[in-house]
C-alpha cells in the first residue's frame, strides 16, 4: 500500500505554509493598490511611498517587493484607465465617422483626468517609461494622426488641425483641473467644447503654426525611481 500524502501543505523558511503566505502577499498587493489609488485620487501622483505604505497599512519593505519603482506602482494603479483609454481609441478607429470617433476619444480622456486627479498626473507627467508602455504611446500617437487624417479628409476638420493641437488639449485640460477641483469635470466639458469648435472646417484666419509637441515629450524624463 502507498505511503499516505502530507496532509499539511508545505512550509516556507519562515515556517508558515506557503499557501497562505502567497494568499497575504495577493491580499497585502490589493491594499497597496488601493491605498495608492486613493492617495492619488486626493493628491496627485507625487505623494511619497512611505505615505502609500502607510495608508495601506504595510511597511515600506513590502511595497518596495511588490513595485520597486514609483512607475512600476503607477502602472498598476491605473491599468483599468489604461486599458479603458486604449479602448476608446479602438472604437473610434472603427467608426465609419472619424469626427465621431475623434470626439469620442478626448471626450473620455479629458472625463477621465477631470474625475482622477491620480490618473491625470500619472498619464501627463509621471508615467513610467517601460518598453510596453513606449509602443502603447507610440501606438496611440500613430492611431490618432490617423483618426485626424481621416476627418481631415471627409471634410469634418479644420485643414491646418495638427495631431499635435491633442497633446496641447491635454495640458490645457490637465492645468484646468488642478486649477478647479471643485469644478473640475464641469470646467473640462467647457474647455473641451470650445476645442470641438474651434476644430471644425472654416473658411477664417488661420491658425498660428503648431507647437512642436508631440505625446512623447509629456513623458519624458518624468519616471523617478521611488523615495
């Protein structure tokens, strides 16, 4: 006959079974994240580790385990927006109506930095520079110079409407909400709207020449490693 098998699941060095470390690992993960989505929420994306840790109520050394840099937990915190803000962009390539679809996009974006000021910092000046992270940018920026073009070329745009006059609308957008938190949503729908318009065809004085902006200078050199 067999020998029996343990019945007890194995230890680590520490003497506590493995599964259950692996269990509060995951659960001390989740209170990191949420802490930092919190403290984000209130008060941009440079509040300090320690204070995330603390929210959290673990020690420094577990958060430094499970994101060793200040990007690594920005990612994290705010994948759901990322992948809610690839998304859109999808849809809007897919529409039979660029304009619509154009609209769609910076309507979402600027709802989203409006209503999480952690997510609007994260997403203009601290977004980590991970490989994953440059060819989801560069393939956003590619994405939406088409989406302008094809507006452009169903007659939806003003013709000297840059890709780059984006990148400006989410600063303008990103400095309105830090401006007006109280009203922040509400400032954001007006800012947009004016742009909207301003964006339409017209037969008027032409617009200055653009700025030489694209998204990847609102990145750059902004990834710090965490204090």
């Amino acid at each position: 006959m067999p020998a029996e098998l343990p019945r007890n699941p194995p230890l680590s060095a520490a003497g506590t079974p493995v599964r259950a470390q692996r269990a509060d690992a995951r659960h001390n993960r989740a209170r990191l994240l949420r802490a930092a989505r919190e403290a984000y929420a209130l008060d941009g994306a440079d509040v300090p580790s320690s204070a995330i840790a603390r929210r959290a109520g673990v020690g420094t050394a577990t958060l430094y385990r499970h994101f060793p840099t200040r990007g690594s937990l920005i990612t994290a915190a705010f994948s759901e927006q990322l992948s809610h803000c690839v998304a859109a962009l999808d849809e809007a390539l897919q529409d039979d109506d660029p304009w619509r679809g154009l609209r769609h996009v910076l309507t979402e974006v600027c709802t989203m930095q409006a209503q999480d000021r952690g997510f609007s910092a994260a997403f203009l000046s601290r977004f980590p520079d991970a490989p994953d992270v440059r060819r989801e940018r560069a393939r956003a920026e590619a994405s939406l110079a088409g989406l302008v073009q094809r507006a452009k070329d169903a007659g939806q745009l003003r013709k000297d409407f840059d890709p780059s006059d984006v990148t400006l609308l989410l600063l303008a957008n990103d400095g309105v909400v830090r401006r007006s938190p109280a009203a922040s949503l509400a400032a954001s729908r007006r800012l947009l709207a004016y742009f909207l318009q301003s964006c339409l065809p017209t037969d008027g004085t032409p617009l200055p020449r653009p700025a030489p902006l694209r998204l990847d200078d609102l990145y750059k050199n902004r990834c710090a490693i965490m204090p």
